[in-house]
C-alpha cells in the first residue's frame, strides 16, 4: 500500500512540473517507464537517456545526473539536485519543486 502512495504522490509532482514546463504529453507521468522518458524529455534528453536509466550500474550515474538535471531544469539551485537523492528529504524537495512559486538560480 505505501509504494502506491508513493508512486501516486512522484507521478502526480512529476506531472506539475511537466505542467509547468509546458511539456507535452504531462499525463505520461502516470504511466510506467513512459515517466522516466517524461523526466528525460525535462531535462532535456530522449530516448537513450531513457534507456540507460534502466541498465544496471550505469543507472545509478544516469539518475544522479537526472536529479541535478531536473533541479536545473526547474530552474532551482544544484542542493535540490543533492536533495533529491536523500530518502525522504526528496519527497519534500519534489513537492517544492513541483508547487513551490519562488524561482531560483544558480
């Protein structure tokens, strides 16, 4: 029961921000693997981001890279990048980046 929570929660910020962004296609945040391909849109990359997410040992590199992308993108400074990365705290740090009003840069 909690995964789904938590799957619901990432899929609906990840889904504002997409929002925000003006992204096409925002509802791909919901949907599997596609939302991995909507976080790589984010930032900036495609396809091949997408499916080095997913290689084992190369995905651990790729997904640093995608939060510090993702902090970048959203235009906030590099410590969201770091605080997505950190359990728990990155719940917090993706609700503020999803329905935070303050813009940062950096």
């Amino acid at each position: 029961m909690t995964a789904v929570i938590v799957y619901l929660y990432t899929a609906y910020c990840l889904r504002e921000i997409a929002r925000k962004r003006a992204m096409p296609r925002p509802w791909y945040a919901w949907i599997p693997v596609l939302n991995v391909y909507l976080l790589c849109r984010i930032i900036g990359h495609g396809v091949v981001w997408t499916v080095l997410m997913f290689v084992p040992l190369v995905s651990v590199l790729f997904w640093i890279l995608a939060a510090l992308g993702l902090a970048k993108a959203c235009g906030r400074r590099w410590v969201y990048g770091v605080l997505f990365l950190i359990p728990l705290v990155n719940y917090v740090a993706l609700w503020s980046v999803a329905f935070g009003h303050r813009e940062e840069t950096g």
